[in-house]
C-alpha cells in the first residue's frame, strides 16, 4: 500500500469512528486524554514528527481503573 493509500485508509476509519472527537496537533501542542479510551495517530511518512507519551493519574483516575479492575475479575469469574 502507498503512503498515500495507507493515509486515507486510516483517516477514514477514524472518520468513521461513532463519538470520534478528532483532535489535530501541531508542533509544540499538547493533548491530555484518558489512555484506556481508543486513541488512533494518522502517521504520514512525509512529515517530520516528533511524540512525547507520558500519562499521570488523579484520584478520580485511580477510581475509575479500580471499577474497571473488578468488572474485568468479575467477568473472569462468571466464564469461569
């Protein structure tokens, strides 16, 4: 597959994405977002880029990950 090919490919399905929220970054810009959400870059060979990941957690994170923690046992469970 082309560059070209393999970028509107992956824009498409990102388009295509119920409740997509598209967030377009430019040198320099900074997004926060929750990593266990789906995330989805539309990398191009022909642009220079640069990522930086880290994440940090609130309590309100730690909450969240501890309900996910036990629905994932519970479910673990009951396929037994």
């Amino acid at each position: 597959m082309l560059p070209e090919e393999r970028e509107r490919a992956c824009l498409e399905y990102a388009q295509a994405m119920p409740g997509a929220e598209p967030v377009v970054l430019f040198a320099g810009d900074c997004a926060f977002y929750r990593a266990s959400g789906w995330h989805l870059g539309n990398y191009v060979p022909y642009l220079k880029r640069a990522t930086l990941h880290d994440n940090f957690q609130g309590e309100d994170d730690r909450v969240w990950w501890e309900g996910v923690r036990q629905m994932r046992a519970a479910t673990r469970q009951q396929a037994g």
